[in-house]
C-alpha cells in the first residue's frame, strides 16, 4: 500500500514539473488516500494482536 502511495507521488511530482496541472492534482490526491489508507491499516495491525493476547 505505502508502495502505491509513493509510485502516485513519484507520478504527480513528474507531471507538474512537465505541466500537467490535472494529472498532477489527481495523481496527489490518490497518493494522500493511499497514505492515510495504509496509515488506518498499520495502526490497527499494530493495535489488534494486542486485544487478541487478552482473551
């Protein structure tokens, strides 16, 4: 998931340095999405083994 965040950033940074305003936008905005995706999906694979050990 972070690699996919990273690929759409990557793509975003070369189409504004080439001008492409639109591709860039859209590309920033799936990079932040998968980001915070795979921020949700590390803090819980942080926080469940932890809820399992208890029972």
């Amino acid at each position: 998931m972070l690699n996919w965040a990273v690929t759409f950033f990557i793509i975003a940074i070369v189409a504004a340095v080439l001008g492409f305003g639109g591709i860039a936008g859209a590309a920033t905005e799936f990079a932040k999405i998968l980001f915070l995706v795979f921020l949700v999906l590390f803090v819980i694979s942080l926080i469940v083994p932890r809820f399992r050990n208890r029972m």
